[in-house]
C-alpha cells in the first residue's frame, strides 16, 4: 500500500512525520531520512493492531490501495 504522509521540522529541528490516514500514527526523526524511516515502522506497527482489533485499515472508508490525503511526501511500505 501507498500512504501520503505530512513532514514537518518542530522548533527543536525534529522532523515530524505523521499518516493522517491513519489516525494517531505519527513518528519523528532528527534527520528527513530518519523519520519517514521510522514512519514507515509505525505505519506497519499502526495497521498489525487495527487488523487485531478488527478495524479498517485506515480511517478513510473509500480507502483503496492509493490513500491521496493531505501529504507532502508519499511513502510506499514494503
């Protein structure tokens, strides 16, 4: 699946990197590569536990296998 993210740097210079398809997964980095690294993991981490509670997989019900949401960046897992 593809899933746009948003990239944005906080005050501290983090890099902050969030799924809004996919409500509460969020990550950051301290570098841009880091963090939609580590959003990657998340996003994984954040699918495996809807799928246990037996959820959708993202909070969009038209959801299909490309999520055009509100990203700069998109991210493909796997």
């Amino acid at each position: 699946m593809k899933f746009n993210v948003t990239l944005d740097r906080d005050e501290d210079g983090v890099w902050i990197v969030e799924c809004p398809s996919i409500p509460g997964c969020v990550s950051q980095g301290q570098t841009r590569e880091e963090a939609l690294e580590n959003i990657k993991d998340a996003i994984a981490a954040c699918l495996e536990v809807r799928a246990e509670l037996g959820l959708s997989a993202t909070s969009d019900k038209s959801a299909n296998s490309i999520l055009e949401l509100c990203g700069k960046v998109s991210t493909k897992l796997g």
